[in-house]
C-alpha cells in the first residue's frame, strides 16, 4: 500500500490557461510564475497548472486528475485564470463556452470537493482584454482570417468573473479593468482595443498577439496579484510569512 506524506511547503496554485501557461517562460524578459516563486521562496512552493487551449469546461475535466489531497500537499493559494478561450464567438475555434455556462463552471471550479477539501484563499482573476488590431495581424501573417473574439464579447466574461467572485465571496483580481484603464478608457465609452476604436499603443505594448501576454503585462499582473494579497490577506504577505525551515544562522550543526 503507497502511503503519502505531506511535504513541508504549502502551495500556491495557479490554474488557467495558455496565460498561465506561458508565465513560466522568461526567453523574452519579466515572467509571472518565476517572479511569483521568487516572491515566495523558501516559504510556499508556487506550482503551475496551465492548459494552454483550455476552456472552463476542459478545466473542470483536469482539475481532479492534478489536484492533491490534503494529506499529500496543503493549498493555501489557488488563482483560478479562464475566460479567454471561453470567449470565443461560436462557430469559430470551437472552444467557446455559453456565458451562464461559463459562470457555472467557475461556480463548479471553486466549490469543487477536490477544492474545499483543501480550504485555500482563492483568488479570481478577470478574464483580460484582447486588441483585435493585433489578433488580425497576427492570423493575416499566417494566412488565415480570424474573427473568433471581439472586445465586447470578451467583456462579458471579464464581468461575469467579477460576478462570480461577489456571489461566492472570494477575491478577485480584475486584471481586466486594470489594463483597460491602462489605455485609458473610461466607463461609458466604446472599448479600448476594439476595431470601432483608434488603435490603442498601451494595448499593442501589453500583448504580443492581441491574446497573450508580453513581459510588461505579466509584471502588471504580478504586482496586481502582490497588491491583493497584501491588502486581504497581510499575514500573507511574502514578507509576514515565515521561511519553513531556518536561516543557516539558526540551524545547528
């Protein structure tokens, strides 16, 4: 019989999508997932679980496969990043999600057993902005025309996010309205990066192909996510937590 034991670090689990993914990746500079272990080193191991492609859908299928029992590992964090692939127009990639579906399966994602056997401080992050200047581009240098995501649709699941989290009472981080703001838009006016609109600079700067992330967005994540945390949960903050084992100066020999 193979008996688990708890290691010594909890974990801060980070849970999404090809963004998520793609933040362990440091080729091009700034890289959330590694500034976010750095943050936290020697105090919470930071595990990613990103599923490039993956809706909500696909993610509740994963989530039990990947999730540890508490006997086996302890979750204090877990961050819960979908949306942009549920997004898409239907009748295009095949990867869209209905936005009551959507808000459904984030629903079923945070109250899911394998989840609050574990009782972590979730923190949900909007669904982020797309440039639909730079999501041509992108698919024309590949030959092929996309019109699979638009800035408006793409706002309902940044708002149905926002939803979620005041129903459910968890933390949300609206990397949304914080990169929109960016750009300077302001309530009321028709969005920031869609085709209806002049072309936004901020926008082109914040993602490589209208979609994903470039190193400057991955840092406004990064400092968005530090700001929370330290605003909800102080205690939390890296420099509040304790290092799991001592300093060389208090460990004997």
């Amino acid at each position: 019989m193979l008996i688990h034991s708890q290691g010594p670090y909890d974990q801060f689990l980070l849970f999404g999508d090809s963004i998520t993914q793609q933040s362990c990746d440091q080729a091009s500079g700034f890289a959330f997932s590694p500034a976010l272990q750095n943050a936290f080193i020697r105090r919470l191991d930071v595990i990613n679980r990103g599923f490039s492609g993956y809706n909500t859908a696909q993610a509740l299928v994963a989530l039990p496969a990947f999730m540890p029992k508490p006997e086996q590992a302890s979750l204090r964090f877990m961050a819960v990043f979908f949306g942009a692939n549920d997004a898409c127009l239907p009748g295009t990639t095949g990867q869209d999600v209905p936005l009551n579906e959507f808000k459904q399966n984030l629903r079923d994602i945070i109250q899911h057993k394998t989840v609050t056997a574990q009782k972590p401080r979730i923190i949900l992050i909007t669904t982020p902005p797309i440039n639909e200047y730079k999501l041509e581009e992108h698919y024309l240098a590949k030959g092929v025309s996309d019109r699979s995501r638009t800035a408006e649709h793409t706002k309902k699941y940044a708002d149905a996010c926002k939803d979620i989290g005041k129903e459910l009472d968890v933390a949300v981080l609206d990397i949304w309205s914080i990169m929109m703001a960016k750009a300077g838009w302001k309530e009321g006016e028709l969005l920031v990066g869609s085709k209806k609109v002049e072309r936004s600079k901020v926008l082109d700067e914040l993602l490589v192909d209208g979609l994903h992330f470039l190193p400057v967005a991955y840092r406004v994540l990064y400092e968005s996510m530090m700001e929370l945390i330290c605003r909800t949960w102080p205690d939390q903050y890296p420099e509040n937590v304790p290092f799991v084992f001592p300093a060389w100066t208090k460990t004997p020999v």
